[in-house]
C-alpha cells in the first residue's frame, strides 16, 4: 500500500483565532494555504459562550458563532479548511512533513504552527457540565458577566492572584481556593490580594464539587487538614491552575521553555526552523486574548510569505 502524500505552499496547523487569521492573510497573498483544524475545530472559543471584548461586535457575540465566521471569511480567499490532527512532524529537511491523523503525509514549503492551549481543569463532573454557564478559565474574558457578583477562583499561582485582583475590581467578593497553606505567586503578587478588602483567601481548601443544576450557584469544598466540608454562594467559578500549550508533537523538533510554550525570535513568529512559523496561544503564555492569538496569526502570514518569496517560491 503506497502512503498517501501531498504538497503544499503552506500548511496551518490548528484553527482558532490565529490560524483562521493566518488562512485569510495567507489566502489573500495567493498561497494557497491548506489548514488542518485538529481536536478542538475553532480552537477554545468553542467552549466560550459570550465574546465581549473582540471589536467590531459591539452586541457581543458566541464564541462559536464567531470561529464560523472566522471559517467562512477565510475560506472565501480560497483556504481549504480540513478535518483532521496532526500526529507527527519531521522539520529536518528543507521541506517540512506533516503527518496527519497517523497515515497522510503533507509536505510543505511553509508550516504555521496555531494549535493553541488547553486549560488545565479540576477534573470533577460539575466543572465540565456547568463550563460556559458559570465555570471559566479565564477571569479577563468573562469577569465582567459577574459585576457585582460573588465568585470563587481556584489556584495559587500568579495567573490566579492576577486574576482575583482583576475580578476584585469587578465583584463584590472574591474567594480564593488554595490548597496548600501558601502561595507559589511572587510576593508582589501575594501582597496584592491579601491587601484587597473584598478578597478572601481560604487555604488548605480543595474543591469538591460545584452547585447549580443549569448554572453556578454555590460551592462545596474541603479543608484538606481536618476534613471538614463547607458550602457558600457564588454565581462565577474561576479555574487558574494554569494552560498547557498543545505543542507535545514539536518536541525535540522546536525550541520551547520548560512547560512547552513555542519560542519565536523577537518581534516575530519565526522558531528556530526556517519556514516554520508560531502564532497564537503555542507561543503566548502572557495574553493570551482572542484578538491578540488574530494579531499573530497575521503576522505569521506576512512572515511565512516573505520566506517563500525569499525562496523564490511562488
């Protein structure tokens, strides 16, 4: 049985913001780009009800709603938009090789990387079945929902305490879940929430289970040291126990620091692989905004086709 093998001007690995970006601006300076949209089509989006702070929405929009809008404006330029998951890579050679869902195998003059990342979650039933209707992985997107709310968050390092301060502003309490009886937070950051009036911080405290048929309404959780539970009301969960890039296929093959965010030279998208280009939430571990992941995406696009036209690819 010969493999199945293609080529291809320019691959996108990956289909939330900054890919379906990178497809448009690709699409529109005739590079045919093919994208492959992996586990998640639409990227974290999808599990988003409510996108309120993307421009030019000014009613706000479905996080949904939004990737297929995103899909269809870049596959009026002509990207061809295909299931599928990479599976493996090989960046040694001058041509890249992309191998998809374990049997086909695309080459390809250019490849830009936007396979984003995944927040780490709790692991507990209420969590997955209440995401988007009160449970959230990001403070900044939908704090605003809790105005004058009462909401819990969930961590201890400084994405957690960045965010309890930024939700401080917003709601009328804050509690904070730590399990252990310390931060791992910087100590600027610590001073910070501990010095909010409308913060509280329970230690030793795990989460086990969260309240609400349809939406949030309460928490249960459980001193870790004498085993005792408690409830309270809330209407927001936050989780902020951190994001994983979803980059485990480049390893050994791309620079990337120690928890697997890809590098990219300065000012740049470009890795340390010529003609292989990183854009989104792979490569952002201090944003990681919608508009911001859309901004790298274009910015991989323009890179990408400067190297081909370097290359004399056309």
């Amino acid at each position: 049985m010969t493999e199945e093998t293609e080529h291809v001007k320019c691959l996108i690995i990956g289909s939330g913001p900054a890919g379906f970006s990178a497809a448009i601006y690709a699409a529109r300076a005739d590079m045919h780009p093919v994208m492959y949209q992996g586990l998640q089509p639409g990227g974290q989006l999808t599990i988003t009800t409510d996108v309120e702070n993307y421009p030019g929405y000014p009613q706000g929009v479905k996080g949904p709603d939004m990737m297929v809008e995103f899909q269809e404006q870049a596959e009026r330029f002509g990207t061809d938009v295909r299931f599928g998951m990479a599976t493996e890579v090989d960046f040694t050679g001058d041509v890249h090789t992309v191998t998809i869902d374990g049997k086909k195998k695309i080459t390809a003059d250019s490849v830009i990387i936007s396979t984003g990342a995944s927040a780490k979650w709790l692991g507990i039933e209420s969590e997955q079945r209440l995401n988007g209707f009160g449970v959230s992985a990001c403070a900044v997107c939908d704090g605003f929902f809790y105005k004058g709310q009462e909401v819990a968050i969930v961590g201890a390092g400084d994405t957690a305490a960045e965010e309890a301060s930024y939700l401080s502003k917003l709601c009328k309490k804050v509690t904070m879940l730590v399990r252990r009886d310390e931060m791992r937070a910087s100590k600027a950051m610590q001073h910070r929430v501990m010095n909010a009036p409308n913060i509280q911080i329970m230690w030793n405290t795990e989460t086990v289970e969260i309240l609400g048929e349809n939406a949030v309404e309460g928490v249960r959780v459980k001193n870790n040291e004498s085993g005792e539970e408690s409830e309270f009301p809330i209407t927001g969960f936050f989780v902020a126990i951190g994001h994983k890039p979803n980059t485990d296929i480049f390893k050994g093959q791309l620079d990337m620091d120690d928890v697997g965010y890809l590098k990219v030279k300065s000012g740049s998208t470009k890795t340390n692989i010529p003609g292989v280009f990183a854009s989104g939430d792979a490569a952002d571990k201090i944003y990681r905004q919608a508009v911001t992941a859309a901004g790298t995406g274009c910015m991989a696009a323009l890179d990408a086709e400067r190297y081909l036209s370097e290359k004399g690819i056309h």
